[in-house]
C-alpha cells in the first residue's frame, strides 16, 4: 500500500522531468521509441495533438480569404460597365439611330451605325464620299417634331447605348469639302471640280442625281462641306437649304464623326466605305491647281508693267 501509494502521488514538479529524460534517451540511442514508457507516448501524442492543434491555426490563418459571393461584386460590375459604355461613346464610337428615308438605299429607316468620334480628336475632317452624322447647323430640322422618351430611355442614350431621341441630328453623305467646286444640272449628273461623278453605286435606284433641285456652281467655303442623301428625290439635304446661312453647307464643327459600320439589324451588317468614283484622278488636283492658277494671273500685270518700264528706261537712254 505504501509503495503503490508513493508511486501514484510522486512530485508533479520531479515525473515530467525524468520522463522527458528517457524519451530524449532513447531517440538518441535507437531512433526509435518501441522501448519507450506508456506515459512518455501518451505526452507524446498530447504534444503531437497540441501541436497539431497548433498546425491547423497556423493554416487556416495562412489560408487565402473566401472571395466574395457574385451578388456582392454585382454593382462594381455594373458600375465599371457603365463607365467604359459613358467613355466610349463621348471619345470612341456611337449609335444613331436611321429616322427617315432619306439615305435609301444605303441605309434603311430604323438601322443602328456605329459612329466613329475617335478621328476627329485628332484633327481628322470629313471627306468626299464619306456618310457623315452633323448637328442640326440651323433650321434644318425646324417644325420637326421632337420625341419624348422615358427615364429610362434618357439614361440609356446618356451612356451611348441607345440612340440619342432629344438631339436633333442628320446624316447625309458628304459630297464636297471645303474649296471644292460643285454642281448639278437639271437632268444631268453631279460635278465635282469639273469632275462627273457615277453615282449608281449608292443612290436610289431611278433616283436621278440632282432631284427636282439642280444647283450651282457653289464653291464650298473653308471648314465646311456639301452634303446630299442618296435617295435624292426625298432628302432635304444642302439644295433646299441655301437660303441659310451657309448657303447650304455644314460647318466642320458640327459634324459628330463618320458612320463606318451597320449594327441593327444583324440581318444588314456591312461597313460603309467611300465610293470609287470619289477616288477617281484629277478630283483633288484640279482643286490644287486654282491656287496656282489665282498667283499666275495676280503676277502676270506686274510683270507686264515691270517689262514695259524697262521697256522706256532703255528707249529714254
């Protein structure tokens, strides 16, 4: 009783000591522990707990973070979404919608273009041939009526992806530019710098180029253009609008950019690149030569009048 009572209550201070000791024994004689105390494993399997215990703390600390679900990334989605569609469409490109016939059948009532307002931020102008989108230069549109769109359909065009229902714009193609000389007899074809211009590529079929609107000779002024539908017999284009100011013709600056390209329907998608016949020789150079021409016949009196002094002095000596 004694010696079982003695062992059972030995110093808590002193047991852990020399267990400890026979474990570090007998790792370092055998490597092994199949001689080990039953209560030397026992701690050993506590401390291996513990420490495992620790072990999982440690990883699931070092672990990476849950994402949030997709509802939460939901708005911040939705926001950057909005923000690259506001961004494009005031620097890269927007859709208009075709309200009319009038660029039939190039383009049909009810299509979507895609406009391209990245070129001219880099100095870019319009060009001959080219279909263009503009402001309304000034009584244009006037008695037009104006639609009434809804709050969503407001905010749909602000961020460019609806067709903008409150601004008055037109599209036309562009058929002169700035000192271009342009003009159209009734019957006849449209010419352009002295050069006829084959329009059966683009418009109306038993459409007849001037209309019931032939015009000039109309030299284009500076920073601005002449343009006219392709439909000619129902487009109130730069003929019927001389009697603005501008005598017709759109500023530079009011042109939004160029439509490039038919999104609506999917049934219609095409690019709308320039006609071959605004590609033909001499349209532009015959536009080059009247500024030399214009010097040659400002000097031509000076020189006369430079040989016919010269002329005199020598008679006179």
């Amino acid at each position: 009783m004694a010696v079982g009572a003695r062992s059972g209550h030995d110093d808590p201070e002193e047991r852990p000591e020399r267990l400890g000791e026979s474990s570090v024994a007998m790792r370092d004689d055998s490597g092994g522990r199949s001689d080990a105390d039953p209560a030397d494993g026992a701690a050993d399997a506590g401390g291996t707990g513990q420490g495992g215990e620790s072990g999982e703390t440690e990883e699931t600390d070092g672990a990476p973070k849950k994402p949030r679900s997709f509802w939460k990334e939901l708005p911040l989605l939705i926001g950057i979404a909005l923000l690259l569609a506001l961004l494009i469409k005031t620097f890269l490109v927007q859709a208009f919608s075709i309200p009319s016939d009038s660029m039939m059948n190039t383009l049909q009532r009810g299509d979507r273009v895609l406009v391209d307002k990245l070129t001219p931020w880099f100095g870019s102008e319009p060009e001959r041939g080219e279909v263009v989108v503009f402001h309304d230069p000034g009584g244009w549109l006037e008695g037009e009526p104006t639609p009434d769109p809804n709050v969503l359909q407001e905010f749909l065009s602000f961020i460019g992806l609806m067709p903008s229902a409150e601004e008055k714009d037109l599209i036309k193609r562009v058929i002169a530019v700035g000192g271009d000389t342009v003009s159209c007899k009734e019957g006849g074809k449209v010419v352009l710098n002295g050069k006829t211009l084959d329009e059966t590529s683009y418009i109306y079929p038993g459409s007849s180029p001037c209309g019931d609107k032939p015009f000039g000779p109309i030299t284009i002024p500076k920073d601005s253009i002449w343009v006219m539908g392709d439909n000619r017999q129902n487009s109130l284009d730069s003929r019927y609008h001389q009697n603005l100011a501008g005598g017709g013709t759109v500023p530079t600056d009011q042109v939004v950019g160029r439509a490039v390209f038919v999104a609506w329907p999917v049934t219609r998608w095409s690019t709308l690149p320039v006609p071959e016949t605004f590609d033909q020789p001499g349209l532009s150079q015959a536009l080059a030569v009247a500024p030399g021409a214009a010097g040659l016949a400002g000097a031509l009196p000076l020189v006369l009048w430079r040989r016919k002094r010269l002329t005199a002095r020598h008679t006179a000596e």
